[in-house]
C-alpha cells in the first residue's frame, strides 16, 4: 500500500526508549540549576540584585542557561563562597 509505514513494536520501544533518555538528562540539567540556585539563596546575605538574577534564572522554561546566563550564575556563585574560582566557559 502506498503511504503506509510498518512500524514495529521493537522500532516503538527503541524511540521510547531514547525519548526516556532525553527527558531524564533535561531534567538532570534542571536540577542541576535548581541545587545551583537553591544553595544561593540560602545565603542571608544575598544582595537584591543576585536574588533578582537568581529568581529570573529559576523561572527560566528551558533546561539550559544561555553563555550569558552561566557567566552570572558563575559570578554570583563565586562572589558568594559557592565556588572557588570562574570557569574558563564562564569568564
């Protein structure tokens, strides 16, 4: 028949099975941010405008942070203990 796509349950299983795998390695990048940030704002002297970035990064609707993004998390982060130095990616 013309138009028709055989699929079979192995071809199923094989695209569930690597969808499964992207959506666990988004939502690991997510928490990944979410640890990140959480551990800022326990801070009890986190300055209104880190808190500001730190809230707008939390909000975000993509697992990811842009170049941008990362380089003022990695300030923030280093300007409050969290790490010991700048990235190189981050710089």
């Amino acid at each position: 028949m013309k138009g028709l796509v055989l699929i079979t349950p192995g071809d199923l299983f094989d695209y569930l099975k690597s969808e499964c795998q992207q959506v666990q390695e988004i939502c690991d990048a997510c928490g990944g941010l979410h640890l990140r940030i959480s551990r800022l704002r326990e801070n009890d002297n986190l300055e209104d405008a880190p808190s500001a970035v730190l809230k707008h990064l939390g909000e975000l609707k993509r697992p990811y942070l842009t170049a941008v993004e990362e380089k003022l998390l990695g300030l923030i982060e280093f300007e409050y203990g969290i790490i010991n130095e700048v990235l190189p990616n981050s710089q």
